[in-house]
C-alpha cells in the first residue's frame, strides 16, 4: 500500500517552478505541457476559494478537471489490461474506463492534498516522432529523490501522458500485473464487479 502510494503521489504531483535541463537549455514541449499542468493544480491548492474540508468537493472538482486535459486515462485504462482489453463489449471497455479513471483521480485527490513541500526537478526530455519521454526526481524534506519519468504521445500537437515510471516501476505495468492475475481465473464482468465493489468500499469510507 506504501508503494502504491509513493507511485501516485509522486506520478501525478509536480509542483516545481524549475524548468530548465540539466544542461541550462529551455525544455521542449512535451516538459513544458507537464509543467503547465503542475502549475494549475498548484494554483488550486493555494486557492483560498478552495481551502478548508468544507471546500474539498470544489477543490477535488477544479483537480480533477486539470489533470483530466493533460492525462489520458482511457488509454491508460486500455493499457492496463494488454491483451485482455479485447475481452470486453464496447459497453464492459467504457465501463472498465470509467470505474479506472474515477480509481485513479480519487487516489490523487487523496494523496495531493497531504502534499508537504516536496520537490521537483525536471530533467532530460526525449522526444522520438509522436512519443516523449520527461525524466524528473522528486527531491523529499529529508534529501531523498524519487526518479519519475512521464511518457507521453502527442495528439494533434496536445501531449498526453499514458504511463509514468516510477523508480522503474511502471504504473501501467503494476496494474496491468494485479488485472492479468484476476483474470486469468475470472471473467471481464466479474473484473468490473471487483472495481465497483472498490469504488463503493472508497464512497463508504468517505462518507
């Protein structure tokens, strides 16, 4: 569970002003998209409009909106499953999307809002025709770094991010793993009642 967070915290928050490579150079679009994004979403954490418990739903809301622009969940969600995508209706894929990206952004909601100074750096970016790579570390109060890297592909010239890599672990791939298991002994629909059997666990917990 430690992990788990560690790889959403430190996939979906980027809150650092810095924008230059290692080697001094302005960064490229792909960096400079990610770093928009940031921007954003630190804006809406500094927000005395949307400060306090009794303001979370509006503030989770405005989060929600700006990483929804810059992350494509759908594909994220499609990549989850690899091959076992096609083993879904239309109807069970748009169902498994929406129950994967409602997960996703309630973890970074969860997990955005105990943000405490953390740092980052932006690195190298590596751009080969439609797809980019942004390397940057998470610099903790302690001095710790936590190395993250972006992968994006572009769509009609807006980047969007469909994995992050955490200290070599990728978030695709770490769900991916934890869907293959369940089902290699279970059906598609079974997989989808597992999902909003977790939503209503996380909806309960909350209220």
């Amino acid at each position: 569970m430690q992990k788990r967070n560690i790889i959403i915290i430190a996939g979906l928050l980027a809150l650092s002003l810095l924008i230059l490579t290692p080697d001094g150079l302005l960064a490229g679009v792909p960096t400079e998209q990610v770093r928009q994004t940031a921007d954003r979403v630190q804006s809406v954490l500094q927000d005395s409009r949307f400060k306090g418990a009794d303001k979370q739903k509006e503030r989770r809301e405005q989060i929600r909106q700006i990483i929804s622009t810059r992350f494509d969940f759908p594909e994220m969600a499609k990549r989850s499953l690899g091959s076992y995508w096609q083993r879904g209706s239309s109807e069970e894929q748009q169902q498994f999307t929406k129950l994967f990206t409602e997960l996703l952004e309630r973890s970074y909601a969860d997990q955005i809002e105990s943000y405490d100074g953390e740092k980052i750096v932006y690195g190298r970016e590596n751009v080969s025709q439609n797809q980019a790579e942004v390397d940057t570390k998470i610099v903790t109060k302690k001095g710790e770094e936590i190395t993250v890297s972006y992968k994006l592909q572009n769509a009609g010239g807006d980047w969007k991010v469909y994995d992050i890599v955490i200290e070599n672990i990728s978030l695709v791939n770490n769900f991916r793993s934890q869907f293959n298991r369940i089902l290699a002994n279970a059906s598609f629909a079974e997989l989808l009642q597992k999902l909003q059997s977790k939503s209503v666990d996380i909806k309960a917990a909350r209220s």
